[in-house]
C-alpha cells in the first residue's frame, strides 16, 4: 500500500475522481484517521452535490450563439454592464453560488434601491440556505442537541454573543448550526425546522457597517430573508413561508437576538 501525507488538495482530486487507485486505500485509512478531514470531505461532496442539483440542467443547454461567436472570435466583444454584486460574490465564493438573475429589493425605502451592505449579506443569507436548507445529513456542523457547546463555538467565531432564538411558539425547532464565511470575516448560520420539513435559517454577521432593514428576494419563487443591519452586525431570517408568516418569525428571531446581545 502507499503511505505518503495527504491533504486537503487530495480530497479535492478524490471527489474529481482524480485520485491515483493505488493510492485509494492509503487515502481512505488517512481520512479514517482524521476526523476532521473526513468532515471537510462530506462538507465537500455535500456542497457538489448541491451545486449539482442546482446548474446540472445547464450542461445539457445549447451555448448562445453570440456567445459562441465571441468564443471563437468570430464577433468583437462588447464591453457588458456590470454585474451585480450577486454575481461577483458568487464568482468569488464558490460556496455561496445559488440564486438566479433578476433578483430584486424591496426594503424599507421601497423597490428597486440598492445598498452594497444590505444586497450582500441578503444574498450571503439567501445563498447558504438553498445549498444547507436542502441537505439531510450534513445540513449543520454542531446539533441543537449540543445548543450550549453551538451557541458558545459560534459566538467566540463570529464575535458576538450569539443566542439561538426558541422559535417552538412559530412551530419551528432548532436543527444546529454552522460557521460559515462572510466577505473577509464570518456568519454564523442557526437552522431550524417546523413538524412538515419546512426549514428557515437565521444568518448573523458583524461584516456591516450599515444600518437598515428590508426584505429580498434572490430569485423568483426562490426563498425571501428578512434582514436588519444594526450596531456593527447584520441578521438575515431565510425561508420560503408566506411572506407574512416569514415576517413574523423574523421579527421574533430578531427581538430574541438582540436581547440576548444585550444581557
């Protein structure tokens, strides 16, 4: 057998397939032999899968002619609008790259403005929760049976005293939560799951400068947060539920969060 140190570029050719065979059981027994390795690899194959589900579909489409014409240079390329932010931030995070074009704000101040803090964490929010909301046995990094050890993991991450919200009251129980990144620093991301499977996620930064609070929606019939930015943090509520329901979780996420910054 081959013994040589692995790392983490060798999950990465293990999920591309790219991995020699004869170096597979050597690989094996060293993610057997480290536990936290073998965590990043499902978190990996987790998130391919879900990337999977979401743009396999666009494999099979044709590639569009202009498109195609300004490939093989038989068209000059025209300089193009700039794109929004959504889609930079997707290009450079390959993590948080679910949504759709044509998202939309409608804030406090009406639709169609745009604020680069509101629009990026909105989108962060929205984004981790397709891929995590989704997911069965990988959806969170620590249970709600561990609360005390998440709740404390996550605000010495994020850096702030962090209280997951008792959402029972709206039918809804915590599932755990994950760390995750957020422009240059981190998100704490709260799951949580009501008695028919519908899932909401509470998304939490201090990555803002702003102040506001609105309602976006990424993609159209795609889930809605409803979010506030206030003294140094951000707080995005994540669901697909009528927008009236969504809002009243939201709002009672929200009291509780502050009140636990608070105390």
């Amino acid at each position: 057998m081959i013994r040589r140190d692995f790392s983490e570029r060798d999950i990465h050719m293990a999920l591309d397939g790219e991995l020699p065979a004869e170096e597979r059981i050597a690989y094996d027994a060293w993610l057997d032999a480290n536990p936290e390795m073998k965590a990043k690899s499902a978190r990996f194959t987790a998130d391919r899968t879900a990337l999977r589900a979401a743009f396999g579909n666009v494999l099979d489409e044709a590639v569009p002619e202009r498109l195609r014409k300004v490939v093989f240079g038989e068209a000059p390329l025209k300089t193009a609008a700039p794109r929004s932010r959504w889609w930079l931030a997707a290009a450079a995070a390959a993590i948080l790259v679910m949504g759709g074009l044509g998202g939309y704000f409608a804030g406090s101040g009406g639709i169609g403005q745009e604020d680069p803090a509101e629009d990026l964490l909105a989108e962060q929010a929205i984004a981790a929760h397709v891929i995590y909301a989704a997911e069965k046995r990988h959806a969170v990094e620590v249970p709600a049976s561990d609360k005390d050890h998440l709740q404390t993991w996550l605000s010495n991450r994020v850096g702030l005293k962090l209280v997951a919200p008792d959402l029972t009251a709206d039918g809804f129980e915590l599932v755990g939560g994950r760390l995750l990144p957020a422009g240059a620093g981190k998100a704490a991301m709260l799951l949580y799951e009501d008695g028919k499977g519908q899932r909401l996620s509470l998304f939490v930064t201090t990555e803002t400068t702003a102040n506001a609070k609105g309602t976006y929606m990424a993609a159209q019939n795609g889930p809605e947060a409803v979010y506030w930015l206030d003294k140094g943090y951000g707080c995005a509520v994540v669901g697909s539920l009528p927008r009236e329901q969504l809002a009243a979780v939201a709002k009672s996420a929200y009291t509780q969060l502050v009140n636990g910054l608070a105390s």
